[in-house]
C-alpha cells in the first residue's frame, strides 16, 4: 500500500474530510486529493511528518517502510529480521545489491509503467 493509499485509509477511519486533513497540516484540499490520488510525488518531509503527526502514526508506517505494519509483506518483514543480524560489512553488500536491482528494475521498464 502506498502512501496516498494510507493517508485515504487514516482519513477515512477518522472520518474526516479531505479539507479537515488539509486544515490540519496547512495544505490545501486539492494537495492531499493528489497525494491520495498517487498525482504529487516526494511530499515534503515536513509535511509528512505533519501527516503523521496528525493521525498518530510513525513516519515509517506512512510511507510503507514499517516491516511490523499489518500490510507489510511478510517476506520482507523476515528479511528485515534477518538483515539485523548481519554485520556492518554485509549490510554495505546487502545494500549494493538493492541498489542493482532498483536500478536494473528501472532500466526494464517498470519506470514506464509509473511503478518505483
């Protein structure tokens, strides 16, 4: 689940319109409607930390990088367990790989195709 996806799901459970959210985080309406909608990308730090604030959840849960969240993948959740037993080292190669993929993904098209 993306972030626009979860603002729309913390939004909703709180019942509160696009405008409340808006109002609380010193946007306008139509800024949270395209972040919902998946239309703005790299939301300030500042504002997401607004956000996250706002509805009483961590940074790392908005932005999907939670491995604990409820909707984390749990093959991504196990790696993450296991990378934290890894030495400094292999994370630096864990890391050089990541970065391959990400970029090999990119150069395949996914780029195209509006996914990252």
């Amino acid at each position: 689940m993306g972030l626009g996806a979860r603002i729309t799901k913390l939004r909703m459970a709180k019942r509160e319109s696009l405008q409340d959210v808006a109002d609380a985080v010193e946007v306008s309406k139509a800024h949270i409607w395209e972040l919902e909608k998946g239309r703005t990308d790299n939301p300030s730090m500042g504002l997401v930390t607004r956000l996250a604030d706002h509805f009483g959840v961590s940074i790392s849960f908005l932005v999907g990088e939670d491995p604990r969240a409820e909707d984390a993948d749990p093959k991504i959740a196990r790696m993450f367990r296991q990378a934290t037993d890894l030495a400094a080292e292999d994370l630096e190669v864990l890391e050089d790989m990541m970065k391959s993929l990400l970029k090999r993904r990119g150069k395949t098209g996914a780029a195209g195709r509006g996914e990252r």
